[in-house]
C-alpha cells in the first residue's frame, strides 16, 4: 500500500508520498536488513564518539545506545516491525529508536548521513565475510593436507589433455589443490587489510563541520584507520569488488576440483569413492550413486561469477560520489558469499569423506606408456643420446608396445635391442611407476619425499 504522508525521515519538502511502484523499486529493507547488526554497531560507536567529543550529551548518548541494545535484541527475537516505507535498515533502526526513546534519537544523525553509514555498515559486514572465508579455506587446506599425508606415495596417473601423460602421487596431486587455496588464503589476506578503513565520519560525501573524532569511531569498529578522502570513503565499493574477485578465483578452483571428482568417481575412472554423506541415489537406477555436492559446486560458481560481473557493471558508470545504484550492491554481494561458504564446506566435507582407491589408481598409472618419458630420460642419461633422438626412440618402442597390445615393461630386452642396440637390462628399473615417481626428486617434484617436503611446509604456514 502506498503511504500518503510524505516520508519521515527526509520528506520535510515533499507534499505526497511515493507511488507504490517508486516504493517497490526505491526500498532495499527486504536484503539490507541483513546488515542490522553492523548497522547497530556504527551507530552505537557515533553516538559514542558524540558525546565524548561534546556534541552530543552524555545523557543523550546513553538514552540512544539503551534504544539501540533494545532495537538489536527486537531484531535477534524476530519481533521488530521491519517497514518497506522506510526504506532501508538506516530509517528502520533510527525511527524505532524515535519511538522507543523520542527527542534525543533525533541526534544520533548528526555529523553523519546515510552514505558514510551504508558504507560503514556494508564494510563490516562484508569484512566478516573475509574472515568466513579466511577460515574457510584454512579448514579445506587442512583436509587436503589430510588426503596428502594418507596417499603421499600413492601412484596414480597424472595428464595434460586429460590423456595419461606421466605417473604423479595422490599427494601432489591434492597438494597442487593446496597450492591453488593457498593462493586463494592469501588474497583474502591482502584484501582484508586493504579495505580495514572507516567510511564512518565522511558524512554525505565532504566531511563535517562537526568536530568528530574519526580515529575513535574507527578504532571501536575494529579498523585500522579511518579512510582518508571523504569522497572516496562514501563513492567506493572495491572492497566488495575484491570480495567477490577473491571469490570468484576461489570459485574457479572449487569448480575444477570438483569437476576431477566428478570424472574420478564415475565408473569408467574408479579413482575415488565418495562417501554417503556427500552422495545420493537415483530415483529410478539402484545401482547409482551421484556426485551431487561436486556438481552442485561446479554448478553454484556461476553465480559468484555473475555477482562479480553485475557489480562490476554497477560501478563502471558512477561518478563520484554516492549514487542510488550502489544501493544494488548488497544483494550481489550477500548471494556470492552465502554460496561461497556452502561450497567451500561441502567441498571440505568431501575432501576429508573421500576415499581415494589406491590400488584402482595404481593400475591406471602403469598404463598408457605413462612411462616412456622415464625411458627417453634413460637413454640420455645411461646411453648418452641426444633428447631428440631418445624421444624417437621410445616413441618406436611405443609403437611396438601398441601392436603387441602390451606395455612397455612387457617389451622383451631383445625387441628393445632390435630399436636401439645400446639398450641393457637395466632400463627396466626406470620403467615401474614406483621408480618413475621416486625418481621425480626435484624441487616440487611428485617424489614422495618431496611431497612431504612440502606437506611440513604448508603445516609451518598455517599454524
Ligand atoms: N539504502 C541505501 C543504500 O543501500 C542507503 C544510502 C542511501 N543514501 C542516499 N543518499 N539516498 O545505498
């Protein structure tokens, strides 16, 4: 219903309410409401740093962080009257606090306005949410770690192409997903300390002539500082940017493990069994078990994507400073993170739940001349012959193989002599996978050792 009178908390100038429709498209309550807590939290830090700094008196202040305990415990118990006419959780909370406590709520607003507090507000929430998905991650980094340490000598194939290309471990293989959410740990890191300004105290978008006290209200709120240009405190959203920029990339990597694991539990790969609680039936087929959390995640990061792209679009047009089109920003932000955090624990639940199928694995390393790299490395290093022409070489031996319907290691020491006289028993050693892996020494190699190398690494890092 639209409401005749004109608004109360800015209609002095206006005669008539809105249409409904201006309603419908003006009032952000139904999403920013989300933010009520933080919403609280600023101005119970402005209405602080009011009367510390004289502007406001004490009594004033006390009456209004009183409302404000009462207005946060109506809206942790679910009775608080939310009101689409006033638009947003800033109007909500402050014509509650009208109601609740009369003249002195009036001055809570002074030196302050809805740009700094909708800055402020969104900036603690989303600050939060780094610290989510810090978090997050940490415990995802932990399960893989788990996974590398069981299976650190496991062998398995490794691609490119997803066609066999050498034998690698499980270890590496789940320490290259550390790598890559360790990456992700460390711009959630970056970003969190780069957007830890406060906005509070920029006021409509120049500052006040107020005599506030910036570093007090920032200080309370947890930030290190507050923002230094009053324009670009209330215009900028490159936090939220960087949240859903983080996110995207993390996103990314959630989408191809879970897309490995996707392949990797279906029949015709074996590598891996998912456990019950991260799998379901088919209605019709009992034979099935479906890797619904993995496609779910592959799927989920299409929105976080899209979050990213939409609010990328919202700025790209904006002069300085506020405009109501950042007011669009919220719900992006708040879909992305919501669905971040579910894929990044489903995804930890299925890392720590899954089995990986060691001897399925290891019969899948030995095959597709996955080690005919080892035998070219062999005939340079023991026949002395250049790369080039050991490459030409076994890439005949792998022909023959092919014919004979065997492996390399089946070749008879005769039928490899009859490609290059040189060739002496001792080449068998290198072509076992077991030898292939082990061999594989160099820094940051797929050699056991070196996976755990690394392995204690990553434990230094994180504790
Ligand atoms: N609901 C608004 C938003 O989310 C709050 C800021 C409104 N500021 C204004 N000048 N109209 O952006």
């Amino acid at each position: 219903m639209t409401d005749t009178t004109s608004n109360k908390m800015w209609g002095g100038r206006f005669a008539a309410g809105p249409d409904a429709i201006m309603e419908a498209i003006n009032a952000s309550i139904s999403f920013d409401k989300r933010m009520a807590a933080q919403d609280i939290e600023g101005s119970r830090a402005h209405a602080a740093m009011l009367a510390a700094t004289g502007i406001i008196t004490d009594s004033d202040a006390e009456a209004i962080r009183e409302g404000l305990l009462t207005i946060l415990s109506e809206i942790e118990g679910g009775t608080f009257e939310f009101s689409a006419a006033l638009e947003d959780i800033h109007m909500n909370v402050e014509a509650r606090l009208k109601e609740l406590i009369g003249a002195p709520a009036g001055r809570l607003h002074t030196g302050r306005s809805r740009n700094d507090q909708v800055a402020t507000d969104f900036k603690l929430w989303t600050r939060d949410q780094f610290d989510a998905f810090d978090a997050g991650l940490v415990a995802l980094i932990h399960a893989l770690l788990a996974q590398a340490e069981a299976g650190a000598d496991w062998v398995m194939p490794g691609f490119t192409h997803l066609q066999t290309a050498q034998p690698v471990t499980w270890g590496h293989h789940m320490l290259a997903y550390v790598e890559m959410f360790g990456r992700d740990l460390s711009r959630v890191r970056d970003a969190r300390k780069r957007m830890n300004e406060s906005p509070l105290g920029a006021a409509a978008l120049a500052g006040t002539s107020f005599p506030i006290d910036r570093d007090m209200t920032a200080q309370a709120l947890g930030f290190d500082r507050p923002c230094a240009n009053s324009l670009d405190a209330v215009s900028d959203r490159d936090f939220a940017l960087d949240f859903l920029s983080c996110a995207s990339i993390c996103a990314m990597h959630l989408s191809r493990f879970a897309e490995e694991l996707v392949i990797w539990s279906s029949a015709q790969f074996r590598f891996v069994a998912l456990s019950d609680r991260f799998s379901t039936g088919s209605s019709i087929m009992p034979q099935k078990k479906n890797p619904d959390a993995a496609e779910l995640i592959r799927a989920k990061i299409g929105r976080i994507f899209g979050a990213n792209t939409a609010l990328m679009m919202v700025m790209k047009g904006l002069p300085l400073t506020y405009s109501k089109d950042m007011q669009e920003d919220k719900e992006q932000v708040f879909d992305a993170a919501d669905n971040l955090m579910l894929a990044l624990a489903a995804m930890e639940g299925m890392v720590r739940d899954m089995t990986g199928q060691r001897d399925n694995l290891a019969a899948a390393a030995g095959s597709g001349f996955s080690t005919a790299t080892d035998l070219a490395d062999w005939l340079v290093r023991v026949l002395g012959l250049p790369f080039r022409d050991a490459h030409h070489v076994t890439g005949t031996l792998v022909g023959m193989a092919e014919k004979a319907g065997c492996d390399l290691p089946d070749l008879t020491l005769e039928q490899m002599q009859s490609v290059h006289g040189g060739i002496t028993h001792g080449v068998f050693d290198v072509l076992g996978v077991e030898n292939s892996v082990n061999s594989r020494m160099s820094y940051g190699g797929t050699a056991p050792a070196q996976v755990r190398v690394q392995i204690e690494r990553w434990k230094d890092i994180l504790a």
